[in-house]
C-alpha cells in the first residue's frame, strides 16, 4: 500500500482529541505534558480506533514523547480497529529508538493484526529495517510468524520489492527460503524470477 495513503488513512482527524493532535504533531515536550495533565482519557481512541500513543509512534520520533506517553499510563498493547498495535506503526515508520521504548514497555513483539502481519513483517518496509528488526529479534519476535496469505517476513520483503541487502539479512537470520505462502509461492521461487543464477547462489550461500 502506498505509504502516504496509509498515513492519510489513519490520521483522519475523525475523533481525534487535543493530545493526539499534539503528539501527531510532533509538539515540544512541555506542550505534551501541558496536555497530558488536562486529558480525561489518556486511551481515548478516534473514529479509526488510535489512540494518542499510537499517533506517536506512527509519527513521533522522540523517544521521550513515547515514554511520557507511557508514564502516564498509556497502554502499549492497544489495538487499532484494523488490529495494528503502537510497535507495529513504529516498526514501520519510526525509529529504533522509538522500537526500543515500546518493548521496554512489555509491548507484545509477537502480536498479529487482522491479516495476521506482525511488527516483524512491518519493519521490513522500514528504511532503517536492519536495525529494527534485529532489536525485535533480540526481544523474542518470531521469525516464523505469518500472515494470513502465508507470508513471513522474507516472503513479505521479496513481495514488496525489497532490497537484496535486506533480503540477504533475513536469510542470514535462518528464516526459511523454500517456505511457501498458500499460493506455492516461495521467497526462493520469486527469486529465482528477478536474479541472476549466480546473484541467487551469492545470496542464498
């Protein structure tokens, strides 16, 4: 999905209360506490379902935003309507920073939403993904999870076009190449379509 379509989605202003919009808009940290002591519900949602956390780490790459965020009880586990959670957003268009908070927080790496995508399979698209994923990986994200289509991540970045540096990362983290979604389609076979035999044999070595 096009990156900039997603973010118009899920910013819709439907719903959205003074917090969320402070937070969405990257304002100074005293500008959020101000906030933060006048909100009611600190796990308000909007019309889509995101809380203020959630625009936070969609969108802002200040650690401390998150983890004031978390200190006032923000939940780390919340789900949006279509089932994503902060750490999905984060590892998809945040920093590892920002990653790094919501796992220290007890955020759940493992957690899938309802086409069954996980922060894992999200961070791939990231362009800071080697990072982000190796810290998931570090906090006990599953490599082996996948989505409703059968992808797991490899299969995800190949899909989408990823590059062969990313792709070779992820082989190197022992997720299976020959693994197929519930087409017959494996990362190896896709592959196999785009490379050269002896970039293929480089790659997959």
């Amino acid at each position: 999905m096009n990156n900039t379509c997603l973010k118009k989605r899920v910013n819709g202003n439907v719903g959205e209360t003074k917090l969320m919009k402070v937070v969405k808009e990257k304002a100074d940290l005293e500008v959020i506490k101000k906030f933060l002591a006048t909100s009611k519900d600190i796990n308000a949602r909007n019309r889509s379902g995101f809380t203020a956390l959630m625009f936070a780490a969609l969108s802002n790459d200040d650690p401390k935003a998150i983890r004031l965020l978390l200190d006032a009880g923000a939940k780390v586990n919340v789900k949006s309507s279509l089932g994503r959670t902060p750490l999905m957003y984060a590892a998809r268009y945040n920093t590892v920073e920002v990653v790094e908070e919501l796992i220290a927080a007890g955020a759940n790496v493992n957690a899938q939403e309802g086409l069954g995508r996980t922060a894992l399979i999200y961070a791939t698209e990231n362009s800071n993904s080697q990072e982000i994923i190796k810290r998931l990986v570090e906090a006990g994200a599953k490599l082996d999870l996948t989505d409703a289509s059968g992808n797991n991540p490899l299969l995800w970045a190949v899909k989408n076009n990823e590059s062969l540096e990313l792709i070779n990362f992820l082989v190197e983290l022992g997720i299976n190449v020959e693994e197929e979604d519930k087409r017959g389609q494996s990362p190896f076979s896709l592959l196999q379509n785009c490379c050269s035999s002896a970039k293929l044999n480089s790659l997959l070595a």
